[in-house]
C-alpha cells in the first residue's frame, strides 16, 4: 500500500472509488495514509442498485441485463466515478463476497472492477476463494496491486 500511496503523491494524481462488496474498505485502505488528503478525492460507497443509480449515473437497463455485478455495471459505475469526482484515477467494485450468492446465480467471489487510468477505462472480472472477509481483503488487494502495475 505505501508503494501506490508513494506513486500517487510523487505523480501528484489523485484518486476517487467506488465500492459495493467492499462496503469503503478500499476507501478506508487509502486513507489510512498520513497526507491522504494530498491523493484521495472521495469514495462512494453504492452498496445497493439505487445507489448506482443516483450517485453514479449506472443505468437501470444495464442493471437488469447484466446484473450489479458484471463487467458492465463496473464499467459504468467507474464512469460515474471519474464524471462526479475531481480525480485522475477512477476505481470501481462490485461483486458478492458471501457468504450466499444472490439471486442471479453468480459465484461467490465473483468480483468485476473498473478502473479509469489516464483517460482509459478498462474492466475485470476476477474469482476469490474464502470467507466473506476474505473476498473484501482480496478484493482491495488486487485494486492495489493493478494500480500500482499500472501507475
């Protein structure tokens, strides 16, 4: 983590998130950094479909085609992202961490994340194995690790 936090403030850009299954603790990670302020703009925390749908502008159509959490969703919640936050980098995460799946018959640990890095955004689609707590863990360390590839 101190290594993103590094590059973040050594390339003087900031970022903004956008976390479901996570529930902020992606938000809470990056933030835990003394000089935060310097890097991180906002989170939004859109648990719920009508929280991606008011704070970030995620369609109800795509809802209902593809579901919370698909590749689609990610991307277009990283794109209400990147339009409402005064940032250079956009996160997005949304997946079912368990320890039941919903009703869309999807895996548990089935996590899709946007990302919006210099202007390109791009999605994933990963599968983590373990616990609740676990796929969250998982989840905010593989943000990490691709944006500090990335950056």
């Amino acid at each position: 983590m101190k290594k993103l936090t590094e590059l973040l403030k050594q390339k003087s850009l900031t970022i903004a998130v956008a976390e479901s299954c996570t529930g902020g603790n992606l938000s809470a990670l990056l933030t835990s950094e003394s000089g935060a302020s310097t890097y991180f703009d906002r989170g939004f925390i859109t648990y719920s479909n009508q929280a991606k749908i008011e704070l970030l502008g995620v369609k109800k159509s795509t809802l209902k085609m593809h579901g919370a959490v698909s590749e689609q969703t990610a991307l277009e919640m990283v794109r209400g992202v990147i339009k409402n936050a005064s940032a250079d980098i956009g996160v997005s995460i949304t997946g079912i961490a368990g320890p039941t799946s919903d009703d869309t018959n999807k895996p548990v640990g089935m996590v899709c994340f946007g990302f919006c890095i210099y202007g390109e955004c791009t999605t994933t689609t990963q599968r983590f194995g373990g616990d609740r707590y676990e796929v969250v863990e998982q989840s905010v360390a593989f943000v990490v690790s691709v944006l500090q590839k990335q950056l």
